[in-house]
C-alpha cells in the first residue's frame, strides 16, 4: 500500500503483496498457491504467516496479531507501513478506502517516518535496522523521537537472529548510497551492533599518507565502491565487462558489486589487533591474512553464502597484493601469471577494491586515482590474455606424473602438476616430453 500511494510499482508487474485476514492465512495461503501455480512457504505456523511465490509476485499473509484490522495495523513497525485497503472493494469497484490508524498518510506526504508506539520495536529489535533501511530506500527521514527510540533500542538488535540481521544488512548493501546509510547505522548506535568487530577501528588511527581512522577510511572505501559500481563505464575502457562482471549473482540477493561494498568495509577490520609501533613507526603487520580468518567468521556468523564468504576472505586476504606488486618493481610476466592464478575468477573485484581502497587514504576520487594506476591497468588488461593461457588444455596429467616419478596418488602430485602447469602457461615447455623434462630438471625445487 505505501508504494503503490508513493507510486514506487506498477501493479500489473511482480510485485511484493501483504495479506492481513482476521484468521485462517495459511489456509487461504494454500489456496492462493494451488489457483496460481506456485510456491506455498509457512513462514510462522503459531502466529499464522505464510508466504505464496508465484509469477514474480510474493505474497504474505498473516492472522490479525490482535482483535481489530485497525489494531493490527497500529502495531506494524511505521506508520507508513501500517496502511490497508479491502481487496474485495478494489476488486468490485477499483478503488478503497484506505484504512490509516496511526497517521500514515501524512507521515507518507510529509515523507517522515516514525514509530506508532515504542513498544512496536521491543517487540522486535530488527525493526530499528529496518528504519534506516527504509530511510535509504525511500528517501525519508526518520522522526526524532523516532531515533531516539531506535538508539535505546540498538543494543537489543544482538538478540535477533542473524539470519534477520543477514537479510536488512543485505538490502542495505542492495542500495545505491551503502555508505550514507552504514554512517547512519552508526550514528544509531547500531553498526557495531550488527558488527562487532568494528567498534575497535572507530579509535585505530594511521600513519601518513593516511588521514583517517581505520572505521572512517573503511567507510570513505565504501562511498567509493558505491561511486564505482554506479558509474563503473568509467572505468575506461574496461566499463561494460566489469559492468557485467558486478552483476554477476553470488547467491542470497548478492551480486559481485555488493560483496565488494562489504568488502570495503571489512577489508581493514584487524588493523587494530595487529596495530604496533616499532621504531617509531606504526605498522599492521599481516592484517590482510588475519583480516581473512575474522571475515570468514563474519560471514558464518551471519549465514552468508558460501561462495559469498569465500569471495569475501579471498579480497581481504590479498587486498595488499597489487601493493606489493608495484613495490617490487616492473610486473613480472611470472609475478602477472601468479596474481590470476591465485585470484582467478576473483581478480577484477580485487583491483576494484584496491582502487576504493587507495582512494580512501585521503579521500580522493576512485577514478582519480583509477587515472593513474598504470599496474592496476596492467593488471586488468592480463584478465582476457590470461584466460585465454588457461583455457589451453594440460600437456601432462596425474597419470602421467604418477608414471614419470612412481608415485601414489597424493599432494606430491599435485604439487608437481602446478609447477609443469605454471611452465606450461608460461610458455616454458611446449609439448609433453619437454614438461616431463621439465619436471625431470627441477622436481625437488620448492614450488613458490
């Protein structure tokens, strides 16, 4: 009801549609499944909730949660929400009375949002998060009283199932303005709430070049990855292929370009533990690969996808990587080959990340700084040249390697199949006889 007044869909299309009858919704939730072909799911069988997937169209229905429509309604989570109109009165005539107990209409022409009674968020804490969720979405602005309420309530989020606090912090990174809506979570009180482990970067300072806490250089890497996924075409000339790739669906409700965002955000987060001043200088010595372990336990926590976590490990794990890189001096064709073997699929997120997360050091504009990061470009032109060495079929498998040297199977063997492999890519060797030749000559060297 509220988009249908904001004109936010059109009704012919799939859209979301909430149900309330006095009793008996999964009942009449099986009914509506059977008549449209589709999916029955019982979301609370005590409470009476139920949802029918069908077409592109969800629809929840629910039992009354209390004796009136007019009751129910007054203890939904906003006023703006808390909107209804007959379906059989829409149906006969096309048009119904709206039914606004608590003032939702002109909260809607007023474009505020605001709690109807306190109460309705101890009832349920998640809702405090859905209040700057919907304030990004719609484009409101919460009431003060309103965030006074959601601020005392923040500490009680950490009782909602993660499950819950998975899917608001999912349509937070769904949205344009991530950024602008987690320093809203954070004025709340509710950021470090849903992410504990990012109280300790608030009060982590950095050396120069660096200008910022690690929370609010990590929140400038999010606007720039919010900045970059909106204007990714200009990311001359690789704009529509990364536009492509960012699109591509990881499970969940998530696309690459959300992953990045969390990415940006969690990319520093064991800065402080491994903060230490030697010689007086301060350094964050292998805070890349214990920052990889504290965002699998992240992504576990919340129940993310697995490929999303291991997106996720794999970026903060190597995000110092194209650093280290251009430290070391011109990029080595083994250097190049090494970086997409160990990134693969991954390694364009990875230079996306590391273009946000350099241009977070001061605050500059990730294209800016995109202008003239010539290894990065590098980098970037290697994605198609290295797929293509891939795609080459093996010259040598196990069966051969287990023949060549005696062996059982076992990670010998694949140790001597990633170095004949690496030869092979890198042009070294060219057919089978000279890969075995290879592996005769150098067998015993350590595999870097």
């Amino acid at each position: 009801m509220r988009d249908a007044r904001l004109r936010r869909v059109e009704l012919a299309a799939g859209v979301d549609v909430d149900v309330a009858v006095p009793t008996g919704a999964l009942a009449l939730g099986r009914r509506v499944a059977r008549s449209l072909g589709g999916a029955f799911v019982e979301l609370d069988t005590d409470r009476g909730a139920a949802r029918v997937v069908a077409d592109g169209t969800q629809v929840d229905l629910t039992d009354y949660r209390a004796p009136t429509l007019a009751d129910d309604l007054a203890a939904r989570d906003f006023t703006v929400n808390a909107l209804a109109a007959s379906i059989p009165e829409l149906l006969v005539g096309g048009r119904a009375r709206i039914v606004d107990p608590t003032g939702g209409l002109a909260d809607l022409r007023a474009r505020r949002l605001r709690v109807p009674d306190e109460r309705v968020l101890a009832d349920d804490p998640l809702r405090a998060l859905r209040g700057v969720r919907l304030e990004a979405q719609l484009g409101f602005r919460l009431t003060p009283r309103t965030v006074r309420v959601i601020r005392g309530m923040a500490p009680k989020v950490a009782t909602v199932a993660p499950e819950r606090v998975r899917d608001e912090l999912i349509a937070l990174l769904r949205i344009p303005d991530t950024a602008r809506a987690l320093r809203r979570l954070d004025a709340l009180g509710l950021l470090a709430v849903v992410l504990p482990e990012l109280a300790p970067m608030r009060a982590t300072t950095q050396p120069a070049p660096h200008r910022f806490t690690v929370l609010e250089h990590s929140l400038r890497a999010v606007a720039g990855a919010d900045l970059v996924v909106a204007r990714v075409g200009d990311v001359t000339p690789f704009g529509e292929e990364l536009r492509a790739h960012l699109d591509e669906p990881m499970g969940g409700g998530l696309g690459r370009s959300h992953v990045l965002k969390l990415a940006a955000l969690l990319h520093d987060v064991s800065k402080p533990e491994t903060r230490r001043a030697i010689a007086g200088r301060v350094r964050f010595f292998e805070h890349d690969t214990i920052g990889a372990g504290r965002v699998r336990v992240i992504g576990e926590r919340l129940r993310l996808p697995a490929r999303v976590t291991e997106l996720l490990e794999r970026l903060v794990r190597h995000h110092l990587r194209p650093m280290h890189l251009a430290q070391a001096g011109p990029l080595t064709r083994r250097a190049r080959y090494r970086f997409f073997r160990d990134l693969r699929e991954d390694s364009r997120d990875l230079l996306l990340l590391t273009i946000v997360d350099a241009a977070a050091v001061t605050g500059e504009s990730p294209f800016r700084v995109w202008r003239r990061a010539g290894l990065v470009h590098e980098l970037m032109r290697g994605w198609q040249e290295e797929q293509a060495v891939i795609a080459v079929p093996p010259l040598v498998r196990g069966g051969d390697v287990m023949e060549r040297f005696g062996l059982l199977p076992g990670p010998e063997v694949g140790r001597l199949l990633r170095r004949v492999r690496e030869a092979q890519d890198l042009g070294l060797v060219h057919d089978r006889e000279a890969a075995l030749a290879y592996l005769d000559s150098s067998r015993g060297g350590p595999l870097e």
